[in-house]
C-alpha cells in the first residue's frame, strides 16, 4: 500500500509539470524524469481511505533538461488516497497542493517556478488533482499511467 501512495504521489507531481508547460509548447517525446514521493504512516480519513498532508508524506519532483536536473517539493497540501478492495484501478486520489509552498534549494529557480512561465502562483494559488483513471503502463519503470 505504501508503495502505491508513493506511486501515485509521484504521478501527480509530474502531471502537474505536464499540464503547467502543455498549452506552452508543442508535444514532445517524454524525456525520462525522476521524482520522489514517500509517504509514512498515513491517518485514516474513513474507512478505506488515507489523509495525506505534509507530516505524513511528501512531494517531492525532479525537473530536467538537456544541462542539468534539479529536485524541489511542495511543502504544504491536503488529500485523501482511498481504495475500495484490492483493484488499484478503482482507487481515488484527491490533492490540494498550496502553490507558493513549492521550493528548490535555489532560491532563484523557486522564485522562477512560481512565476508567470510555470505555475503563475498569483493568479494560480492552488492546485487540485483528481484522479479520472488509473491503469497499468506498458511503460519500462511504470506500473501505472495515472490521469
């Protein structure tokens, strides 16, 4: 279970890369990106599901180019992780991600990140995922494409 949540947090950091830079350029072969995500001892939310917020978990990113890589993590959010039965298929993950909380060790890209040309977090100051499909990935490296 715990592997799961990693999974899925992980998926949700990078579709929010995805979405934030989609209207911006053309689509392009993926190219392969590392990120992070560890949860540890979750709260029960109800039965069957899991409040995650940052003393129980983290989210954390890898962003890269052609030259370099650099992690950071979103510091403060909300959400609930919920699975009926043992179909990972049919489980549910809802995030509230507080946007102006994202931090790099370099202050000048997390200032740049929260401006205009990626997340715009003074117009933007949350933002909210909610899994619409969860299925398995033929993907070398993912268990699960995660829309």
């Amino acid at each position: 279970m715990r592997t799961f949540v990693n999974l899925m947090i992980l998926a949700v950091v990078l579709g929010l890369f995805a979405c934030s830079a989609a209207h911006r350029a053309p689509p392009q072969q993926a190219a392969p990106v590392s990120a992070r995500a560890s949860a540890t001892t979750p709260t029960n939310a109800s039965a069957g599901g899991i409040r995650l917020t940052p003393q129980n978990t983290k989210i954390g990113f890898v962003g890269s180019s052609e030259r370099t890589s650099q992690s950071g993590s979103f510091q403060r959010f909300t959400g609930t992780f919920e699975l009926t039965g043992d179909d990972v298929r049919t489980a549910r993950l809802v995030l509230d991600i507080d946007m102006d909380s994202t931090t790099t060790n370099i202050p000048l890209l997390t200032r740049h990140l929260k401006g205009s040309d990626f997340f715009d977090v003074p117009r933007f100051p949350h933002a909210t995922f909610v899994t619409s499909s969860i299925q398995p990935s033929a993907t070398p490296g993912a268990t699960h494409v995660i829309t």
